[in-house]
C-alpha cells in the first residue's frame, strides 16, 4: 500500500499559470522603472534643441536689425513677423530643414519714451504657436 501511494504523487515542475502572471506583471513593472528616465530625457532633449534653435534665431534677427542705419530700424521692423514654417537665413531664403518648420519670429521696435536716440527692439521665437524666447536689446545712435 505504501508504494501505491509514493506511485500516485504528481511532481509539479515549471511554473503555474498563476505564478507566470505575477512573474510577468514583475518584469513589466521593473522594466517601465527602467525605460520612464530615458523617454522622459527624450523629450528634455528635444525641448533643449528647440530652445537652442530659437536662440540662434532670434539672435540672428537681432544682428539683422542692428546691422541696418539707426534711422531705418523702426520703420523696417516694427511688426516684422515670419509666419510658422516661413523663418528666413540671411540671405532671405527661408530655411527648408524640418527643425525650422514649427518656429516663427518678429520684431518690434520703438523709441524709448520718446527719446529719439534708443531704440528698443524686441526679437520673440515661437515653437508650434507658443513663445520660446523674448530677446530685448536697446540700440543707441
């Protein structure tokens, strides 16, 4: 009787289906842990491009409008826009990679309170229709 009974013992080896599952939820949980910081970095890469981007544009402007004669900046450039996907290289031709399509940029110029030799100008990027970056700077006579 003793053997039939070591006989009818089963020996379970491998996993159950329950403890696959709890396996598998394991590892999907530790792996979304891992893989969170590099698509998170991703995207402050991304962001960093285009402020970097921006940066070089409006700078860029901004050598433009200071390289014209004192007298001819407010009326060349106040209210000078580029539309999205329309931002020019200084030789006017607008830029045709993909990293320029989302940007626009303009300018607005004024006297400083009145007075006849400062001007103010204001170069603004925007990315997708949002403001990226305000470049001030006052031009003197």
């Amino acid at each position: 009787m003793g053997n039939l009974k070591r006989n009818n013992r089963i020996k379970h080896e491998g996993f159950s289906l329950a403890e696959a599952l709890i396996a598998t939820v394991i590892l999907s949980v530790a792996a979304a842990g891992v893989l969170v910081p590099y698509t998170s970095g991703a995207a402050v890469r991304a962001e960093g491009m285009r402020r970097t981007l921006a940066a070089k544009l409006a700078a860029d402007l901004m050598e433009e409008i200071v390289a014209q004669p004192f007298e001819q900046i407010v009326a060349a450039y106040d209210g000078y826009v580029e539309p999205q996907g329309q931002v020019k290289d200084a030789s006017k031709v607008i830029f045709a990679d993909s990293n320029y399509a989302k940007f626009s940029r303009g300018a607005s110029c004024s006297y400083d309170a009145g007075q006849p030799f400062f001007i103010v100008v204001t170069v603004w990027v925007k990315y997708d229709g949002h403001t990226i970056l305000n470049l001030s700077r006052l031009i003197s006579k």
